[in-house]
C-alpha cells in the first residue's frame, strides 16, 4: 500500500499544479488552456473520448499562462499569453495564431495592456483603455470592425454578457438555419450590432455529367425546399431529366435560388447486349437505341426504334417538354469479318456491315461462300475511300482428290477376267 500512495504522489501532484482557465470546443476537438507551473499551458483532445492530440507549454523565463481563445478560422485559432516578469513588474501580450493540431501559425505582440476579450466570428475584438483594437483571422491589427456579413452553413459567436437575435435574448449564439438576422450583444461598455446572413450549405448527390448530372439526384439542404415550385423533401430522390429550380427559404424573407441539369441515359442495343453511349462512340454493327426522354431525334427525324444500319456520322437530340436537352454525335462504320486479303479457301462464312461491295454487288448479313473462283470485296471507310479485299476459292487438290478412273478400270478388268475363266 505505501508503495501505491508514492507512485500516486507524483501523479497528484502533476493534475495539482494545472490550472484551467477555460475550455473551448471546435468540431470534435476539446481545447483546454491556462498554466502549468507557471508556465502557459495548452492541452487538444477528443470531446468524446478525452484522448489528448497534443500539449503545448511555453517557458520563457517568466510567469506565463493562456488567458483567452478565440476561434477565428476554420480550424484555427487566436490565443492570448499573458506574460509576467518579476523584474520590471510588467505584463506583457501576445497572440498566437494555431490550428487545431497544435500547430503554431503566426505569433505577434500586442502593445498596450487588454481590458477584456470578445469573439466574433473571425475576428476577436481587444477592449483596451484607448477603446477597442480588432485582430483578423491572420492578426491584423485594426481600429475597424470588419467581419463577415455573410456565410454558408453554420454561425457560432463567442462573446461576454447578453446577446439577443432578432430582438430575442439568446443563451449561445450558435445559427445553423438559413436566414437573415440581426445580432447584439451588450457588457457594460461594449455595445454590438450586426447583421448576419447564413446561406444554406447545399450538397448536390449524383453523377456528375457535362455541366450538370445523369442518373438520379438527391439535394440536402436546411431550409424550407420547393422544386420547380413544389415543395421538396431533404434528399428525396429526382430521376427524370430535365431543367430544375431549386429555391430554399429562411428567416426574415431569406431566399437562395439555383438551377441544375439532370441529362438522360442514352442507351445502346447490339442485340446481345445493352450499355451507356457516349458522345464521340464509333459503331461497327447494326444498333438499336433508348433513352428516358419524351422524344428522340436521329439526324433532325423523329427516331421509333429502329435499328441503325446507315454509315455515316449520325446526330442524336434528345428531347425533354420539347427542348433538346442534350446532343451526343455517334458515327457507324462499315465492317467485314470472316475474311483475309490474298488468302485461298475451301469455302468461307463472312458478315458484312455498311457499305461492302462483293464482286460490284453490294451485299449485307452473313454470307457462305463455296464456289470455286476469285473474289473482290470492297468495304467503305469512313473517309469514303474503299479497302480492297481478294480472295481464292478452289476446289481440293488433285492430290487430295481421289483417283476413281484408274480404280474403276481396275474393277472391270477383274471382273471380265473372271467371266472369261468361268467359261473355260
């Protein structure tokens, strides 16, 4: 037991000699500030689960201690050391710019002796007996106020005495519901008015596609949602193409306007199988193509399905509450298979594409071929010049043939001989 209180001792003593001047928290990071033996000291950790991400203590030969946060960034924040030296009896003050990982940013040295602290968003404010000194998220020094008069998704204000939003006494200035609102905050001599407007943070769902997007779309948004002027529900999902406007409502007459695109599947068939066409694609066989639009126009013709066999380069509107929506250029080629330039065969299978010429005849499908003979196959390309094809059909070999005249003479003799022999 004796041994448990000496290994506890030090350990008690350690927690004894923290002093904690405040505590601050940003996202999940708890951020916890004051002396350590009269040294400044500064300990980041989890919110949740207390794990310390990093200690900071700061020894320069004088009594030290962090006195004020203010978070002024995202991720980042101003600290104040107050600084304490026996010998001339004076206080000194600096600001030290942080992010959240401990890491120190920038440091500068305040002249004069503070009276008090206040946050506002991105900027702390220095009450000092001249009046008040406005220190910007990268410590500029300032005798104006100059803060963001409008932001996107959340408003939070450190600040010291009452604080009233539109008009109403508030606990914590903390604002994540888009809007217009006017912000004040009173302590003794210090006087506060604003106006703050809070843009929604809008997140956009889907695949993205040219200048907008294709497939399905789900919006998140706070805010009261109306879609081409129906009311729209937080990630609901919008699958059918076409223009949209979203317009998000708020406080005090707030509204947030915009406009995107949800473009159409354009499908191919090959007759086996189906898969998405994009612009530019070259086709060597016969197609068939879909899309979930109204209408669809191949070469400025009103397409119904059927299949495309011309060569060429062809142009595919697609058409939604008769606007065209989106275009996509495809061109067909012809194509011949089954056959090799110079070669000899007993008989072939070719399939040929688009424009091919078998002896001057334009010919189209699958072809078998086995008569004896020399063939001349011209298949158009895209240039509209023709690549030549020949080929040789023969019959077998006379080595491969078999030999029925010697064979058939040979039988007949044999017979006649045996007649003769018979009549003997």
């Amino acid at each position: 037991m004796k041994f448990l209180l000496v290994f506890l001792l030090p350990v008690f003593l350690l927690q004894n000699s923290i002093h904690i001047n405040n505590q601050y928290e940003i996202n999940d990071i708890k951020i916890s500030y004051g002396s350590y033996l009269n040294d400044a000291y500064l300990i980041i950790a989890n919110v949740n689960t207390d794990e310390v991400y990093n200690e900071i203590i700061i020894d320069e030969s004088g009594i030290e201690s962090f006195v004020y946060l203010a978070e002024v960034k995202n991720n980042e924040f101003i600290m104040i050391l107050e600084k304490f030296c026996d010998q001339t009896k004076e206080y000194e003050y600096n600001l030290l710019l942080y992010n959240i990982y401990g890491e120190l940013l920038k440091r500068e040295v305040l002249i004069g002796e503070p009276l008090n602290f206040y946050n506002h968003h991105h900027v702390l404010v220095i009450e000092d007996m001249g009046g008040f000194i406005f220190v910007s998220n990268d410590l500029a020094l300032s005798n104006e106020l100059l803060i963001e008069s409008e932001i996107s998704g959340i408003y939070k204000l450190q600040y010291q005495g009452e604080a009233y939003i539109n008009g109403k006494f508030v606990d914590s200035i903390y604002i994540d519901y888009p809007g217009v609102y006017d912000i004040k905050i009173i302590d003794s001599q210090y006087e506060y008015n604003g106006t703050i407007i809070i843009n929604p943070e809008i997140e956009l769902i889907g695949k993205s596609y040219k200048d907008g997007f294709i497939g399905v779309v789900k919006i998140s948004s706070k805010g009261d949602m109306f879609l081409n002027g129906d009311e729209y529900i937080s990630r609901d999902i919008i699958g059918t193409p076409g223009i949209y406007t979203m317009d998000i409502y708020g406080t005090n007459n707030y509204q947030h306007t915009f406009n995107f695109k949800i473009y159409p599947n354009l499908l191919v068939f090959d007759g086996d199988d189906q898969f998405e066409i994009e612009n530019g694609m070259v086709f060597d066989f016969p197609i068939s193509i879909y899309s979930n639009v109204d209408l669809i126009k191949v070469n400025g013709l009103d397409y119904e399905g059927e299949i495309l066999t011309e060569p060429g380069d062809h142009l595919i509107e697609l058409v939604v509450d008769n606007h065209v929506i989106d275009t996509v250029n495809i061109s067909l080629i012809s194509n011949l298979v089954g056959v090799i330039h110079n070669e000899t065969y007993d008989q072939v299978r070719i399939y040929a594409f688009g424009d091919v010429y078998l002896n001057e005849n334009k010919i189209e499908g699958y072809y078998h071929i086995k008569e004896e003979g020399v063939y001349k196959i011209l298949v158009k390309n895209k240039d509209e010049s023709y690549k030549e094809i020949k080929f040789y059909i023969e019959g077998q070999s006379k080595e491969e043939k078999p030999r029925l005249l010697p064979y058939g003479i040979l039988v007949v003799s044999i017979f006649g001989l045996a007649i003769i022999l018979f009549k003997k």
